[in-house]
C-alpha cells in the first residue's frame, strides 16, 4: 500500500536536511509502529507523508497504491485515502465540530464522484461514531478542538479518521498527553478500524501504547533513516534498553 524509496527530504528553503535515504514498505492490512529518539526525523516523516510544504523532497519517491503521491497536494491525498493525525490538534474558532466534519466527509465524496451524504444520514454516522469514543454532541457543537482537553482532542481526530475511512491511517505520536482511560479510548478506536484493505503507521516514542495498539512490525528511525526493523518484541527492547545500542550498532 505505501511504499518510501530513498526518501531524501529538507526543510523548505534552507540546506537542512532531515530525511535522509528513508526506505520503508507497509502493506495492506499491516500496522507498523515508528520507533526512535528525538530529532530522529519521525514528525517530520509524517509531514512529508501528508503535503505539509514546509518540507521540500530532494530525491526518492512515496508511492501510494502504486502511485505516486509527489505531486499531490494535501487535499488530493487526504481524497485517494491517505489521514493524519496530529501530536498537537489545530484549533479552528468559529467552525463547530459537526461542521467541519460535515465538510470533510462530502469533500472527499465529491473528489471520489459520490454523492454528498445528507444530514439524517451524517448524524447517525457521527452519534455512533461518536458513541465509541465516549464524545458527547455536545462537544460537537463546540469550535473544532478550541477549548478541548488533550485526550478529547485526540479523540477528535480518532473520530475524523473513523468516519473519513482512510486506507492509510497515520498516527503521529497519538498517545502523547493522554491518560490511561483516554488513552484505553483512543487506541479502541484505532483497533476498531483495523482491516485486511487499510493500513496504519504509528508512530511513537513508548512501548506503552503498543500493548493496546499491538504492531505487525517496528521501525527504529534515527538520522532520517531507517536503522532497525523487527516485531513487536522490538519495541519491548526498546523500552528495556533505549535506542543507543542499537543505533550505535547500525552506524557501526
């Protein structure tokens, strides 16, 4: 389903290179957790992968579906089924929650020729939706995020994510803010939309969301690259011993 071949990529407008020679493959069905310290480039990756155009790709390719995704502003790849969510939500005043998932969900329709959802149809997505992730419509009615506590931010972008379907869903540092009821929640909602046709790349600095989002594989990210893949026992490692080791061992 996504396949990074030597990623190189800098912040735009400056030589400052942060991805440098990144390969990385997930298939179809497969979740893969990105591990690695501070400043190893994960944030960054995830950026990347949506069109933030802070960041400017020098060499490689990032082929989605076989196709390539360069090219592709962020819209046209949130429509061909690609989904971030953020470590720090965007507040948005002045447009409710509802709203603004209303319009997400038929701009999206739209691009893939389907006909706009109408509100009888779109309410009972969202209560059911919503009622997995304990989010009450009267936190829908609220400013998109504004005001929101970190767990019920996070619960926000589960909820996006759950009703826009994406095939790739990527999960930029999720568990960061959260207690362990919320983060019980939001990691139910991601198992929830584990399926043979989506995919999901986690990426996180601790073990600890990994027993509840439990990884086919694992990716040790350091210096912009990919140093060390393995299984979930990976990240059991990591957690016991750190990253130094190993990124000593792959530099050697």
């Amino acid at each position: 389903m996504l396949e990074i071949k030597d990623l190189h990529a800098k912040i735009a407008d400056t030589d400052t290179e942060i991805i440098k020679g990144l390969s990385l493959t997930v298939k179809a069905g497969e979740v893969a957790a990105i591990m690695g310290p501070n400043g190893s480039g994960k944030s960054t990756l995830s950026y990347i992968l949506a069109g933030r155009d802070d960041y400017e790709v020098t060499s490689g390719d990032i082929l989605f579906n076989g196709e390539s995704i360069l090219e592709m502003d962020p819209s046209e790849r949130a429509a061909a089924g690609l989904f971030l969510a953020f470590q720090y939500p965007m507040e948005i005043p002045g447009v409710a929650t509802m709203q603004f998932l209303k319009v997400a969900m038929n701009e999206q329709r739209k691009a893939r020729g389907e006909e706009e959802l109408k509100t009888p149809d779109f309410i009972k997505l969202v209560r059911e939706a919503a009622g997995d992730l304990d989010i009450s419509m009267d936190m829908l009615k609220r400013p998109l995020n504004v005001g929101f506590s970190g767990g019920e931010k996070k619960r926000a972008e589960i909820l996006q994510m759950k009703l826009l379907a994406p095939q790739l869903c990527v999960l930029d540092e999720t568990d960061s803010g959260l207690d362990i009821d919320a983060l019980k929640i939001v990691s139910d909602g991601v198992n929830s939309l584990r399926s043979p046709d989506r995919a999901t790349i986690v990426i996180t600095h601790y073990q600890r969301l990994l027993d509840y989002i439990v990884p086919d594989s694992v990716h040790v990210l350091s210096k912009g690259k990919i140093v060390k893949t393995g299984d979930k026992e990976l990240a059991k490692e990591l957690e016991a011993n750190g990253y130094t080791d190993i990124i000593a061992e792959a530099a050697a």
